[in-house]
C-alpha cells in the first residue's frame, strides 16, 4: 500500500511514500531553476529510477535517515537510477534540482 501526502512550500514539495512491494510509478512537476525534495519511508532495499523530459538538465541527490549522500547524479542528462541498500529504515530524501530555465516533468518509479 502507498501513502502520498503532499505539503507544499514555495519550490519545494515534500511527498511521503511508503515502498511498495511492487512497482510504483508517480509523476512530479519540478520547476524552472528550482528543487523537488521527495521523502521516501523505506524499509527494505528498494530500486528508484527518475525520469526527466529530453533535452533538459536534471540533478539527483538521495539522502539517507542518517544524512548521508547514497545516490547522487549531477551529469547533464535528465535521469537516474540506484539500487539502494536500506541499512537503517527511515525517511529517505530525494533531491531533484531542475538546472534548466523552464519547468520539467519528471517521473520517479520505486520498486
């Protein structure tokens, strides 16, 4: 079961999703020349791919309940993926900054 909560404030949405045992697959809207923070509740390892429109710049950051960085893809394409090894169940955020100047689709899949 999934639980998505949405809070916005200004440029920045936090998402609360519990991993799903299947694939799951949300749509997200990530501004121009602004950052998408999404929280993931995790707790058991898990696959997340992020996909962005073509011919944009897309910055991804996962940051584990302990603060530290466990996927991180700043080249100039507008997806990526990690397999994520979940050694303490918690919150995990991901980072989505959008570095071109026009707003950007991106679809997050965890599964």
């Amino acid at each position: 079961m999934t639980l998505f909560r949405h809070i916005l404030f200004g440029a920045v949405a936090l998402v609360g999703v519990a991993t799903p045992a299947l694939a799951d697959t949300r749509a997200y809207n990530v501004g121009a020349n602004a950052t998408r923070e999404i929280a993931i509740t995790a707790t058991d390892d898990f696959y997340m791919k992020v996909v962005g429109g073509e011919n944009t710049d897309l910055d991804f950051r996962l940051v584990s309940p302990t603060g530290q960085t466990v996927c991180d893809d700043d080249d100039t394409t507008s997806w990526t993926e990690c397999e994520v090894s979940v050694a303490r169940p918690g919150i995990y955020r991901l980072y989505i900054e959008n570095v071109d100047g026009e707003s950007n689709a991106a679809t997050l899949t965890l599964r």
